[in-house]
C-alpha cells in the first residue's frame, strides 16, 4: 500500500462515524441562524456551518479543508502530496485561500492553497449510511491560468436543493501547475494531479459527509472540461468516478494542449536568472525555480510565444501552460486514445453553449477579422496536425462555410468560427470519437435570460457565450444585483438542475418522462447519428451540432489521419 493510500484509507468501510458537536455561533453574513459541525477526519477534527438553501432549506458547508500538503520550497513543481495530520480544530468555515493567478492579482493568493470544500444537504449527525447520496465533484475553469473553486465563485445553493453532495477545489495554475522539462525532472501536469489527489481524498472520506463513493460524478467547464476529459484518459484516474460531466471543453480543444513545454520551462528560467540557458540541465532548472519567489514565477510567466509554436486558430490567440503529454498522467495522443477506446470507459453528459465566443472581448476579436482574411491558412488551428501545404485550401473550404465574403465585412460570421473553432468542433468530435463505447448525451445551452447576464449581441451570430450555462447551476455574485428573476429563467434553471442531477444520480438525465422536462427523452449520441438536446425557450431534440460534419469533412480530406488534439 502506498503513502497516499495509508493516509487516506485509513477509514475504509467505516460510514458516517464521524465525531459530531453542534455549535451554537454569532451572526454573521451568511445566515443570521447559522449552526457549526466538527467531524472527525482520518488526519484532524474540521468545523464546518450550516447555511440556506436556495429554497430556504439547510445545508451543511465545510470550506477550505485541507487534501494536500502545501506545494512550497521543496514541493514546488513536484507532484502533490497529502496532508499531514494536524492537532486542534480546523476552521473550515470561511475560504480565504486561492490559488496563483496569471492575468489578475487577488490578494487571496497563496502556494498553500490546494484545499476543497464539501457542501451537504445531509446532517452529517444524522449519517445514515445506507441512503448516501450522489456526489458531484465540480473543477472550476479559467483558462488553467486563474479561477478558483471558492463559495463565491461557485456558490452550492442551488445544487442543495436537488439531494447530492457537493465538492469544489482549487487546484495549482500557471507555470505552477504546468509547467514541465519533458522529462522525469519536472514532469508537468501538477494541476490534474491535484484534482486526482482530490478525488482520492472524496473517495476516501466523502461518506463522512453522507456522500456515496460509489456514485462520484467528475464535472468541469472551459478548461475544467478538458482537464475532466484528462481524467476520462488518465489510467490514474480509473475508479475515482463513474460519469463525467464536461461543459465546453475537451482534451481535443487545441489551445488546451502544450507541445512544446521544455522551451517555454527553460524561457522562464532565463527570465529569472540571465546567466540560466539552454547548457544547464533540468535539475539545475528546478533548483533555479524553487529557489526563487512566487511572485516573481507569477510576474514572469506571461512571455512572448514563437509564431510556430501557438496552439490556437490563427497561431494568434493562445495560452502557453495548459496539460503536456508525459508520460504517466497523460499518455499518447488524446484523439487517438479516444478513438481507439483506450480510457476510462464511463458514461459522459458533455456540450456547447450556442455562442461559445460571445463572452470573450469583442472589440479586440474585431480587430482580428482581417488578419484571418489575409491568409486562409491562419484559420487550422496551431496545434492541428496538417501539412503546411494542405492549410490554406483546408483554411478556404472552413471559411466558406461561414461566409461568402469576408469576416472584416461579416463580423458575425467571424464570431461563429471562431466559437466553432475554439470549442465546438473538438468537444463535438470527442462527443462522437466516446460514443462509439459508452453513453454520450450531448447538449447546446441556448436560453438567454437575466441570469444569463450577457448583453452582448452581434448580428449573423447566437446570442449565449461561453460559461452561461453554469449560471443557471452554480449561484454567483452577479445574480443578487437581479431585482426579479423571470418566470422562465427559473423554469430553464429548474430544467437544467434536474438533467444534471439526474445524470449524477442515474447516469441518464431523462431516467423517466417528467412534466418539468416536458416529457422529453434526450437520446443518445450514435457513432451514425450525432443527436443532441438543445436547452432553449424550450427543450427540443436536434441534429448535428453547429458546423461538426462539414469540418470532419474538411479534415478527413486535409489532416493528417493521426491528431493529439482537433
């Protein structure tokens, strides 16, 4: 048995024995009535608090409890592991702690920040362990560069009401959490292997909280959904869930994957020491980066990207820390694992929203219609296996599919490859490759109401942008500046909250017919039928996500028939 099985197994088979103190507390912010629990963890005592519901019922919150050691000094850059016991009492009522951010300062922002936070409708002093309930562990998104999984950013209200526990995590960003030499040294991929060390501590204690570990649900969105889809392909992660939920992401999309980590690892090194260069050797590297402050790691990871190695259409907009193929985490190529069924073979709820582009600048996406004009080659994303000579006429037949003129002339139909580009096409094509072996439902998120908070509109394209559909999931600061929700943004609300708890509950998110989902039954993907569930004014049934088939189309005649991503 290994380290981190001894620490986290120590509990094994023992349901809802937790020690249990009901504290009487002041006042405060969250719930003038508010209540605090101590459970017993294999590792230390935590305190949480009981809160409101949506519906005005009570949950039970424990915040920032701790599921790995702090990743500092010699940690850094290392893969995580777990926590030491601790004496006392642990607080874990409030969060105070996020992970490093690029593109933001956040004076939250600490190394020691891999904590979760579990959210129960359940009584963990009325434990019954024979009616546990489902549990849905959510990975926030944000570009593997910011975001935290924070009570308000990804608040549970809404979830409490529908009977599964809920768990959130932050997890390492940036060059903290990505960044790799290629080799053994620094093998890359630490922020999924926190989301991994995560799900083995759910697994291992979630009973405690009246969680069933058996029926874990593995959710995310943005890069959340490709770093989930990392899980789906990871012989790491076999076991830890048995249903996936992925919303706008996809290991597939090509500006969520990193092809050339050891030039920018060693970049940075010589950023933060002139005299570091490409003679010095990956231990030295480490030693460099370990050595140094947080600050100036975080300061000096936005850096300049080669033309040839950007990972996104156009090689114009692109992130450079994302997942890396080492190895161990993450093995062969994405596309051809799945393709070839070579992963975790359980059940998927994935999609899109109408208009992923939608919520991202548009003013500076303007900018750049006509240097996407200028060359047809611009529009194969960079991390596309495709002969150069292949891309321009590739790159022509894709534009055409969206217009007859030019994306300066027509800017809505820019937006609409754009969204197709970065987002539809390859969670789509990971829709189709998975369908092939286990259940696949697929939907498009197209209602635009208050909760929505998007006023962005641009004509030629739809009108729902990219995260939209975890407003109607998750509860978020934006919603208590609402004076009145409309009538049917509660009944989208109360649609989309049923599907996906059906999901985590019964691995189907029309188990039944049912008067709220007017009685719809949303089918399956088939690898000779792509049909999907588009969640609009209405639910309806429909056909062929976006522009999917004609850019397989595209593909199958330009690329190269072996991919990593699409």
């Amino acid at each position: 048995m290994n380290t981190i099985q001894m620490f986290f197994r120590i509990s094994l088979g023992v349901f809802c024995t937790a020690v249990i103190v009901g504290l009487l507390l002041g006042q405060n912010a969250d719930n003038d009535d508010e209540a605090a629990y101590i459970i017993t963890l294999p590792l230390g005592k935590i305190q949480g608090h009981a809160l409101k519901s949506h519906k005005e019922a009570l949950y039970y919150a424990f915040q920032e409890i701790p599921y790995a050691s702090p990743p500092v000094e010699t940690l850094r850059f290392k893969d995580p592991v777990p926590p030491r016991p601790w004496t006392g009492i642990l607080n874990t009522t409030k969060n105070k702690k996020i992970c490093m951010q690029l593109y933001k300062d956040d004076p939250r922002e600490t190394e020691d920040c891999l904590y979760l936070n579990v959210y129960t409708p359940t009584n963990p002093d009325e434990c019954d362990s024979s009616q546990l309930l489902p549990v849905y562990v959510f990975v926030h998104g944000g570009f593997f560069c910011k975001g935290d999984g924070s009570f308000q950013s990804f608040g549970p209200q809404f979830f409490m009401d529908y009977g599964i526990v809920l768990v959130t995590l932050n997890y390492r960003l940036g060059a903290f959490g990505f960044l790799s030499t290629a080799d053994e040294v620094i093998s890359g991929n630490f922020g999924l292997k926190d989301q991994n060390l995560a799900l083995k501590w759910v697994k291992d204690n979630i009973h405690l909280f009246g969680g069933d570990s058996s029926k874990i649900t593995l959710g995310g969105q943005s890069a959340a959904g490709g770093a989930v889809g990392h899980h789906l392909l990871s012989k790491q992660s076999k076991g830890l869930f048995r249903g996936l939920i992925m919303q706008s992401g996809s290991p597939l999309c090509g500006k969520m994957f990193q092809k050339s980590p050891r030039y920018f690892a060693y970049k940075l090194g010589s950023l933060l020491n002139s005299d570091f260069g490409s003679n010095n050797s990956s231990r030295e590297l480490l030693e460099l980066l370990q050595n140094v402050s947080a600050e100036d790691i975080k300061g000096n990871s936005d850096m300049e990207i080669p033309f040839e190695m950007r990972n996104s259409v156009g090689n114009e907009d692109n992130r450079i820390w994302a997942p890396v193929e080492d190895g161990q985490f993450v093995q062969g190529s994405m596309h051809e694992n799945l393709k070839l069924g070579r992963f975790n073979l359980v059940p998927i709820l994935m999609g899109i929203t109408s208009e992923e582009q939608l919520r991202f600048n548009l003013n500076k996406l303007k900018s750049k219609a006509k240097y996407f004009d200028s060359n047809t080659s611009f529009l194969i994303n960079g991390n596309l296996n495709m002969k150069a000579e292949n891309k321009q006429p590739a790159g022509e037949m894709l534009k055409k599919l969206y217009t007859n003129s030019s994306f300066g002339e027509e800017f809505g139909s820019f937006v609409r490859y754009i969204s197709d580009a970065k987002y539809t096409t390859p969670v789509a094509r990971h829709a189709d490759l998975q369908s092939k072996y286990t259940d696949v439902f697929f939907y498009q998120f197209s209602y635009h109401g208050k909760l929505n908070f998007n006023t962005a509109s641009v004509p030629g394209a739809e009108r729902v942008g990219h995260a939209e559909d975890n407003y109607y999931l998750f509860k978020v600061g934006f919603h208590s500046k609402i004076d009145k929700v409309p009538e049917s943004d509660l009944l989208t609300q109360s649609r989309m909250l049923r599907l996906w708890t059906n999901f985590m509950k019964y691995l189907n998110p029309t188990p039944f017919e049912d008067p709220l989902l007017a009685h719809v039954v949303w089918p399956k993907v088939k690898p000779d039928e792509f049909l999907y569930l588009d969640i609009g004014n209405s639910l309806s049934i429909k056909t062929n996500p976006k522009e999917y088939h004609n850019w397989k189309k595209i593909f199958n005649e330009f690329a190269e028939d072996i991919q990593t991503t699409y």
